[in-house]
C-alpha cells in the first residue's frame, strides 16, 4: 500500500532519492514468513520506513544528495539501520536532503528540490527534507533523518509532524557520513509521539562501534509517556520571542504554554544570554568539522573522480570543484580558514569557548526548570527560491535549534497549530542530557 502511495505521489513530491520497491517486499515477505512460523517479532515488524541518504544502507546507493556519491553503494550498513532490521523493519528507501546535509530547505540537494505537502511551491525544511515530506505525504509511516543544528526538528516543524534530535551520544552515530562530527545525531520522524517513543527504544544504546555513544540505560519510552509530570516548571527563555521571531508561530507557540499551564504547569522566564552568539559559533564548529571530515572525497577511495587527466594536485581539486555543489564548497572553505594558522585562535578556539558558555546557560536553566520550550522555526514554510540567493538569510532559520547540538542537549519539535495560510506550526521542547524520557512525557501532555 506504501509503494503505491509512493508511487502516485512522489512525482509531486520528490522526498525520495532511491525506492527499492523489489527489495522492500522482499524484506516484508521474509518477515511475514517469520510470522507465519511463529518465531517471535522485532517491535517494528512489517513497518515500512524510509532513510536519510546520508545513513550507510548495505548494497543500496547512499549519495548524500551529492554528485561525488552519485553511484557510492556502501558495503556496509550504519549501526541504526542494523538494528531496524533487527527489529523486522521494511527499509523502503532513501530520502532526498541538502548536499552533505547542509541547508535548511532541500534547496541544496544536487538532484532536485523536495516540495512540502502541505504547499508544493514551498519548501519542506532541511536538511532532512525528504524524510520530513515523505512521513507528512503519508508515503511511508515514519523514517530517519539526522540533526546538525536542526535538520530533524526544523523540517519536522515546517511539514506538521514529530520529529527528535537525541542527546548527543545517546544513537550511534556508526555509518552516518559525518558532516560534524561532535553535533551530528539520528532520529526519528513520525506522525505522533508513541511511534517516536518506540523507535527511539530501537535505535538508541551504546555501540561499540561508536565511541561517542553512550553507555547508559535506554528507558521504556513508551512505557511513561502517557504519565504527565506532576509540578511541571517551564522555562521560556526570552531570547527565543525576539525579533524575526513571525507572528503567527509566536501567539501558537504562547497558546500552547497556556494549555500546559492549565495543567497546572508553572511557567518561569529564563534566559540564555549567550544564545545570540549560537549561530555564528555554530557556521565556525560545524564548517571546522566539515572541512575535516569531507576530506576524504578525493575520488581516489570511492565516488566520482574528474574524467579529465592530470597529476595528483589537479585529479583532487578537479574531482571536488566539480563533485561538491556551492554550499558544500562555501563551507569547506570556510571552516579551512577557521582552523588556518592565522585564523585558529580569533575564530575556532573563540567559537569552542563560546560553546561552553551556551551549554552552561542551559546548565543554569535546567536547574530551575524541567524543560524549555519556544518556538522550533522562526517562520512557517518558505517559498521555494526565497532564500537561496541569500546564505546569511538561511543560516538565520535555525537560529532556535542550534544551540541544543552546541550544548549537546536533547530536543523534540511537536505540531502546535497552524497559520491563516494552513501551514503547520512546531513547538520545540528542550531538555538536558539523557532526559528523552521526561521530555516525551512533557511532550504528550500537549499532544
Ligand atoms: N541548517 C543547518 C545547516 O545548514 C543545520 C543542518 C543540519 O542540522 N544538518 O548546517
């Protein structure tokens, strides 16, 4: 039934970048078969999900949406796709997203732009656009994305779903071509809170194979998140309702903390007062980070190499100048400069000191407070186009969701309404390390 809702909508669409049709009923009659035998279930048996392109899948095309992965099939599958599978998971396919997952629109997929569902002349969020789109269009029931600054969350909220970016460390993060290695994390998009709950049970855990994964207990999610919390303290941080902050999502965003204050939830202004900084600190961690890591595409290893012949210098500028698109490149050389001799100590080590500064802000506010909460995207959707001449412009819509990955914090974005226009609205939910579980359960009393 997914395929050919697939299959009748996707050329409006266009979230996916790969659909292996074959392969995925394969995959559904093999768990059927398994049914049939009586052998016991995984906990998503015989679902559907789709995949971020940017998540190692073995023996199907992972491409990043860039020309310089164009035919890079892995060997390999990342440590959350195994566990899908463990747990009797379809995989459907692989979702369209920003070059390197860099952008906040799709607009940057070397391939073609995904349309939200809601307004096709508008864009669906990024990076993890086609993820987002594909589980509002109903073409599949849940998928993966992956969350630098906001790709989860932001994307989730333009397109009126769930969506999760989990305390760093708490998904493995092996077989996630890395774009920023310290901000980088997994999660999942799904319609409500309970399918999210579920897969977060799945795909969370230490991995060995990660040495940044963390080896703590993963709650029963699903298990207390119809429990509210008693004596519920909400911190709204004022930074969060300033200026460019739209309208609309502002008076969703204030009808919502009235509704949790009905239920008898106190609500206490705090601030973050180094949150200004976040996004610039953020395009000079995350640039360093990228300008390090997509080092290795030289065309030498795998991925495109330039046809035409040269001696080693020129075949590597060659194959990057034509495999990157614009905004990988801008970065690269952005975050070349940042970590430069001359640079590395105004810029980079400035920007590491920074970051200290915003995650104890949300140390100091989390002791007053259960959770944050304010606005995920500081306007509904854009039109396609409306941004793209203008970089500066499309790094300022992340400027809420930024500093969660500085701080390394958990965040979740929730549907909360829509504008005149019938665009979906997120309410973005914030809490400290490890605390997934009280922040669903917050979450739900909303939903
Ligand atoms: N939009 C931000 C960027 O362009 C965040 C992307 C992400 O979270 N992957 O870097």
């Amino acid at each position: 039934a997914f395929l050919n809702t697939i299959q009748q909508v996707d050329s409006k669409i266009k979230a996916f970048m790969t659909v292996e049709a074959d392969k995925a009923l394969e995959q559904a009659r093999a768990v059927d078969a398994k049914r049939k035998s009586g052998a016991p279930l995984g906990a998503f048996a015989g679902v559907p999900i789709a995949i971020k392109d940017v998540l190692c899948t073995k023996g199907t095309r992972t491409s990043c949406s860039s020309k310089i992965l164009e035919n890079f099939v892995p060997p390999y599958d990342a440590t959350v796709v195994t566990r899908l599978r463990e747990a009797d998971a379809v995989i459907i396919g692989k979702t369209n997203m920003d070059e390197f997952a860099m952008g906040s629109s799709t607009e940057n997929s070397a391939y073609f732009t995904t349309r939200n569902p809601w307004d096709l002349d508008r864009i669906p969020g990024g990076s993890s656009g086609g993820s987002a789109a594909c589980v509002a269009a109903c073409e599949v029931p849940v998928s993966l994305g992956t969350d630098t600054g906001g790709s989860i969350r932001q994307p989730a909220a333009l397109c009126g779903i769930v969506g999760i970016k989990p305390t760093y460390g708490r998904v493995s993060r092996y077989g996630l071509i890395a774009f920023a290695s310290s901000l980088d994390q997994v999660g999942p998009f799904t319609h409500d809170l309970m399918d999210n709950a579920l897969l977060m049970e799945i795909i969370s855990g230490r991995d060995p194979k990660d040495s940044t994964s963390i080896d703590t207990p993963v709650p029963k999610y699903t298990q207390s998140l119809n429990t509210p919390i008693k004596d519920l303290t909400i911190g709204v941080p004022k930074e969060f309702f300033g200026e460019g902050l739209d309208s609309e999502v502002e008076a969703s965003v204030k009808a919502a903390l009235k509704e949790y204050e009905k239920q008898g939830a106190k609500l206490k202004e705090v601030s973050l007062p180094h949150s200004k900084y976040a996004v610039a600190v953020y395009y000079l961690v995350a640039t360093a980070e990228a300008s390090s890591n997509l080092a290795r595409f030289e065309g030498m290893h795998y991925g495109y190499r330039t046809p035409t012949k040269g001696d080693l210098v020129s075949t590597y500028s060659k194959t990057r100048g034509e495999g990157f698109g614009k905004e990988v490149q801008r970065r690269i050389m952005l975050g070349t400069y940042a970590l430069s001799a001359e640079a590395r100590s105004d810029y980079y080590l400035k920007a590491l000191k920074v970051r200290r500064l915003i995650k104890n802000d949300f140390d100091v506010a989390f002791k007053e407070c259960d959770v944050v909460i304010g606005p995920t995207s500081p306007c509904a959707a854009f039109k396609m186009g409306e941004k793209t001449e203008n970089p500066l412009a499309m790094y300022l819509n992340d400027i809420y969701t930024i500093s969660c990955n500085l701080a390394g914090i958990a965040g979740i974005s929730i549907p909360c309404g829509f504008t005149k226009n019938k665009l979906p609205i997120g309410l973005q939910i914030l809490a400290g390390p490890f605390e997934e579980e009280k922040m669903f359960r917050v979450a739900r009393m909303y939903e």
